[in-house]
C-alpha cells in the first residue's frame, strides 16, 4: 500500500522519524546511506515526496554537502557538484518554485573565527547544481 505524504518528518542526528497525519503514530525510519550526523542545518521540501538538506555540523566538522532524501525509496542521495556554497550553520533554504530552492546566509568558521555570510544561492533540482546570485544589492550584515 503506497503511503501518502499527509505527514511530518523529524530528522534530528541523523535518524528520521515518520508520522502519519491522521493517526499521529510516529515511526522510526531507516533509510540507506544516510548523511553523517548533524545539526544547526538547512532542510526544505521539494515536491515528490523529497526534502534537500544542506550543510550544518557535528562536534568534529561544519558541512558543505548537499543531500535529497527520498521518501518513497526511505533513501538519502548526495549531489556533488564543484560549485556550491560554502561550509555553514544556520543558514535558511525553501523552495521557492517548482524546480528552484533558496539558500541564504549562515554563519561560517573557515579561518577559526565566525562570519556571519549573506550570500545568496540557488539550487536548481532539474539540473542538480547550485549558482551563487551575487544580488546587486544583498541584504545588510546585522
């Protein structure tokens, strides 16, 4: 019986639990080559039953990774690419069209002291890669 998307996911770590909306049962998912262990990351959904999960940190490193994870098939994919945003925590994403989603700021550690970024960058799902916006006039450093 194919499972309807009526529902929440949790992803904490790097364990993903799974509720069905209309009966609030919560049940542990155990997906196929999952991501390391994370938190302080960017996660949006992106239709099809999929959610991107973008950077955050463990207690030994902060991530640049991109990941999809696929509901259907209880399985994370990682996309490569050479260009993609820089190693963060507390970014923000959401997809913001059928085949677009949004990465903004964040905070940076790559020289050993924190930056706060506000870079502004696109991934496309149809062809799987990411472009810095360079935005004329980016939002103002707080």
């Amino acid at each position: 019986m194919k499972k309807k998307l009526s529902m929440s996911l949790l992803f904490f770590i790097s364990i993903i639990f799974y509720s069905n909306a209309q009966t609030g049962i919560w049940e542990e998912l155990k997906p196929t080559n999952s991501p390391s262990p994370r938190w302080s990351f960017g996660m949006a959904e992106i239709g099809e039953e999929k959610v991107i999960l973008f950077g955050g940190k463990n207690d030994k490193m902060i991530f640049d990774e991109t990941w999809i994870y696929d509901f259907q098939l209880n399985s994370w994919s990682e996309i490569q690419n050479d260009i993609h945003p820089s190693r963060r925590i507390g970014h923000q994403i959401a997809r913001i069209s059928k085949n677009k989603v949004l990465l903004f700021g964040g905070e940076s550690f790559e020289s050993n002291n924190s930056e706060i970024i506000n870079d502004t960058w696109v991934f496309d799902l149809g062809t799987l890669t990411w472009t810095d916006m360079k935005p004329s006039m980016p939002p103002p450093n707080l």
